[in-house]
C-alpha cells in the first residue's frame, strides 16, 4: 500500500514535469513565431517603454538625430534624449541661420485633446532643454500634432513607441 | 457650402381631440426598452395630381410613402418602437386618416398608428398627420405643416419628434443635424475634412476640402455656428465657421496653439485650451466685445471644457492629481473639485443637456469606455467597452449619445477604420450610424425645428 502510493505520488510528479517542459517547449515556439513575424523586434529596440531604435529618426545633419523619444504619458527626456538635443544644439549654434519647429506627438492611446496638450508638452521639453544650451527662443517655435501623425501606423507596443516623440523639424 | 440653408417651417396644430391622457399609451425611456412598442406608420395618402407634381419637383414617385419611410426608420433607430411590416395593413392610407378601422390594426398587433395626407398647395408642401392609440380606439395628436418642397426629408423628422414627444413625454431628436470630421486615406498621412449630415446620415456635405488637418467641430446650441480646431498654415488654431454662409474666422489672437472649443450653452462664448511652453490653461472669449478671460491657471494640463447647460459650472479634463481626471469648477474658475475616482483614466467630460449628468471617456487596462456619472462624480456607468473610442457628443434630449469607435491596425498597421456609433444612456440599442467615409468626433445639433 504505502509502496504504491509513493509511486502514485512519483507519476504525478513525473507528468507535472512532462507538462512543465510541454509548456516550456509551446512558450518557446510562440517566442520563435513571433519574433520570425516581427523582426523588427528586435531586442534593444525599447528601453522600459521608451523607444531606443533608428528605424524612424532622420538626420537634420551627419549624426545629428531629429527626434527625441518618451515614455507613455511622459514628457521627461531620458539620457538619450538629452544627449541627441546637445547634438541638435552644437549643431544649431554653428548653423545660426537656422530656425526650427518642434513637433510634438503622441501615441494613439489617449484622448484626441488630452494628447494635444501632451504633444505641446513634449516638443516644449525638447525646447527648453535647447534653449538652456545656448539656443534662443526666437529660434524655436513649437507646434503639436497631439496623435494624429503617427509615423508607425501599427497598433502595439513598438509602434506606439515610436510615434511617442518630439521631432525637430527645419522651417527655413 | 452656402447651399445648407435652414428653410423656415410653418407648423400649427389644427385640431386636436380631447383625450383621456391616463388610458392611454406611453413608452418609458428611463430602461433600456426590450420590448418596443408595435406601431403602424400608414404610408402618407396624397391625391394623382399631387403626386404627379412632387414627382417632378422631386424625382420621388410617391412624396407620401417616402416620408413615412423616414418616420419609420427613425422610430426603428429609436429602439422603441418596432414599426410592424406595411404588407399585413388591411386599410387603405386616404381611409385610415379619416377613421382607422382599430379592430383591423389590432389583429396585427399594433398599439400605436400614424397616418397622414400629403398635398402641393401653391407650390408649398402640406401635410398633416395624425397619432392614433390603436388598443383604445382613440386619436392622440393631429399636427399640419407647411413648407417647401425640399424639406420633404424634414417633414418625416418632425412627424417623428412629435409622436416620440407624445408618447415618451420627452423632446425628440430627430430634426437634428451632426457634424463630423470625415477621414480618408493611410493613418501615417490622414486626410480630415469637415462634413455635416442630417441625424440620420442623409444630406451628407463636406464643409471643407481637406487641404489642412482639422478637428473636434462642435455646434453651437442656440445657432448654425460650428467652433473646430484646424491647421491652416500649420498654426493649430480655434476657428467659428457658419455653416449657412461659410465664412470662417480665427477665434481670438493667442501666440500659440488654441484647441478643445466648445459653446457656452447660450451660445455667446467659447470655451477652449491654450497651450503655451508645455503648459495648457482654459480660457473663454465672449464673441460680441471679443474679450478674453482666463479661467484656471494650473501648471498641469487643463483641457475638454464643458459648461453645464445653466452655463453656471464647467466640467474638464485635468492631470493635476498625475493622471488625467475630470474636475468640475464654477464658471469663473473657482471651486475646483475633481469628480472622477474610479480605477483608469478620465477624459472628454461632457456635461448632458439635462444637466443631471457628465458623459466621458474613460482608459483602463488597454481598453477604451463611453461611460456617463452624475455631476458630483457619483453613480458612474460605462455603458459601452472597446479597443478605442472616445468623444461622446449628446442628442438635444440628454437620452442618446454619439461617439467614434476605432479598431485595432493588424501586424502591419492595415485593418485600421474609424466610424460613429450611436448608444442610448441606459446602455442599450448599440448602433452604426453610417458615413460615406471614415468618420470621427461627432458633434450633435439642436432641434432644428423648436
């Protein structure tokens, strides 16, 4: 009696195994299947939400990246970020004929007015950032698009990450 | 555009009967009606000569049956009434408006009847109607009218207000024009262009050709006045068209970027955002002496305003507890006090037009809500859950509202479409209100008619 019922107990325990490495194995096809689909997610693309890739940013000049990118509902600029504006600073200071437009976005989930408000805040964060490196205000105008220019027209994670920017924009 | 033009109607009650208000048939639209009331919308009887004439005046073989179409298919919309099939009416339409037989509208099962007669009279349209509760065998509203031709669409309309007003005890909302941004093309490069359509989508018109990007039109309650948002010259501004006219002009002279306008409820002011260095505060501008008040001054965002139909209290959207909430204030910013506490995000307070009431979208968990709360934040319900939607707009009767429903983009950001829905306040009688094109922020007019 006792005998059986610790081999009874070892079955269980060996079909629990089975079904773990079963799991194991359907978790491991669906990430395979899913990264063959989307191979643009890759990893390093996104850092907690912010986007970190080069798939959408143009050049305002030779490694001078023109947009900036934030977290959801956030208009706080993250290293990176600082670190492309002091690119766009330098190189607006030797540039100083040119002025520019900040256009600030927003992703598609928020409310149309709400996400106007939060583009503006966005692009006047990239603003004020330049303007504390030597950039006048004069220089700069700012506009917000708020979710209706959405540069990646997909509806996830990565997607929404990207049209999260504020883009600066040559206006003359 | 000048082309929309609100002809001047001619209604007078003619006769009408003394009745015994008790016996007779009421709808209730406090609950969601499963049970719509069986009516009969006789077609409207008119003579040869008539129908000869408005066929070529107005390309339609038979003005009377096609209005009654109208009337039929708002009381369907409605989702209250259940207009039963025309194949199974027994009495002619010239002899039911005379005296309807009630023991043959019974044998279908009809509770309600409409009949009517159509004439051209010097070269003008005139109907009459009448309302009959069909189980007591009695008449209970007769209405005449006079207009042009044209507005034979209208005619249909107000026959369907005054039988929703007889029966419900509430106004209807059938005369009433929406005004819409109309969208087309990829959703990287969006084309948006102001259109209007008569409540139920007839008579669509674009108002503007598309050229620059505009948004959230909102009519003005007490005129034909649209206030929107649009991108001419790239500078997002508040703009006041009218729609008899088409003429257009910037609202206020703000450095920077206006938007969320709206009408004061007697038409007088708009209330809007102004956004300047990250930062956006209402404002309202009186548009007789053009002067310009500042309404909250907050470093957070304060945006979606929206006057209580007293206009003594404002209702808007605010992050200054860190996420986006509805707040309600007085109307010269004072008071501030934020009414919306459940789990998620609030956003586009609208206050009801019965004023009992705020309707608002609500995010939680990835997923988009049409809700409403009465006006101190209590007794919140969502009446429809989705991937994405937002901006209710109310009929003139607090009783419906009007919304936009977008769905999801597939894998590669295709399958994406925008369209309007309709839903009543009990939660109930979900429906499509189809648009030529994709279509988003609806706003809903007054009576047109009042």
């Amino acid at each position: 009696m006792k005998k059986s019922r610790i081999r009874n107990i070892d079955q269980g325990a060996i079909m629990k195994l089975n079904k773990i490495f079963k799991n194991a194995f359907l978790i491991t096809i669906a990430c395979l299947v899913l990264s063959a689909c989307a191979t643009q997610k890759k990893a390093g693309q996104m850092q907690g939400d912010v986007y970190t890739g080069k798939d959408t940013v143009e050049y305002l000049a030779s490694g001078v990246p023109d947009r900036v990118f934030f977290a959801t509902n956030e208009s706080v600029l993250t290293t990176a970020s600082r670190e492309t504006l002091r690119k766009q600073a330098a190189w607006l200071r030797k540039n100083s004929k040119v002025t520019v437009v900040l256009e600030g976005h927003a992703d598609e989930r928020g409310t149309r007015e709400y996400n106007l408000a939060l583009g503006e805040r966005r692009a006047n964060a990239a603003k004020d950032y330049l303007m504390t490196y030597g950039i006048s205000s004069d220089r700069i105008s700012v506009l917000s698009y708020g979710k209706e220019r959405p540069v990646d027209s997909g509806s996830n994670p990565l997607a929404w990450s990207k049209n999260r920017r504020s883009v600066t924009v040559k206006a003359n | 555009m000048k082309n929309i033009m609100i002809r001047r109607f001619f209604v007078f009650v003619f006769f009408i009967y003394s009745f015994n208000a008790k016996a007779l048939i009421e709808v209730d639209i406090t609950r969601g009606n499963l049970n719509p009331l069986p009516i009969a919308v006789s077609p409207m009887s008119i003579d040869e000569e008539s129908r000869k004439n408005f066929e070529k005046i107005l390309k339609k073989k038979n003005i009377g049956s096609e209005i009654s179409k109208i009337v039929e298919k708002n009381l369907k919309t409605s989702g209250l009434f259940n207009p039963l099939n025309k194949d199974a009416f027994l009495q002619a339409p010239d002899i039911a408006n005379l005296k309807p037989r009630f023991e043959d509208w019974n044998l279908i099962k009809a509770q309600a009847l409409i009949t009517g007669k159509v004439n051209l009279i010097n070269e003008k349209l005139r109907l009459e109607f009448r309302l009959w509760d069909v189980l007591a065998g009695k008449e209970m509203m007769a209405l005449a009218f006079t207009t042009v031709p044209n507005n034979w669409r209208r005619v249909g309309h107000i026959i369907t207000d005054k039988v929703y007003e007889r029966l419900t005890g509430e106004k209807g909302y059938f005369d009433t024009r929406i005004i819409y941004v109309a969208e087309e093309g990829p959703k990287t490069r969006r084309i948006k262009k102001l259109a209007i359509m008569d409540q139920d989508g007839a008579n669509n018109k674009f108002l503007t050709l598309g050229n620059e990007l505009v948004l959230t039109p909102r009519f003005n309650p007490t005129s034909q006045m649209v206030t929107y948002l649009s991108y001419f010259r790239n500078l997002p501004r508040v703009y006041l068209l009218d729609i008899e006219t088409g003429m257009q002009e910037v609202v206020g002279d703000f450095p920077g970027m206006t938007f969320a306008p709206r009408f004061s409820p007697d038409g007088k002011k708009i209330i809007m955002s102004f956004a300047k260095d990250g930062n956006s505060d209402i404002y309202t501008m009186d548009l007789e002496n053009r002067i310009v008040e500042k309404i909250t001054n907050h470093p957070s965002i304060d945006t979606s305003p929206s006057y209580s139909p007293d206009g003594k209290y404002i209702s808007f959207n605010s992050d200054r507890s860190g996420y986006q909430q509805i707040y309600t204030m007085e109307s010269n910013g004072k008071n501030v006090k934020r009414i919306s506490f459940g789990k998620g995000l609030y956003g586009t307070p609208v206050w009801s037009p019965r004023g009992d009431l705020i309707a608002f979208t609500k995010l939680h968990k990835g997923k988009f809500y049409i809700g409403v709360m009465r006006t101190d934040g209590s007794g919140e319900r969502l009446l429809t859950e989705n991937f994405y939607q937002e901006a209710p707009s109310w009929s003139p009767n607090g009783r419906v509202l009007i919304f936009y429903r977008e769905t999801k983009t597939d894998d590669k950001g295709e399958g994406f479409s925008a369209k309007l829905w309709s839903i009543d306040l009990t939660g109930y009688n979900e429906r499509q209100v189809v648009t030529p094109t994709d279509a988003s922020d609806p706003s809903w007019s007054s009576l047109l008619s009042n």
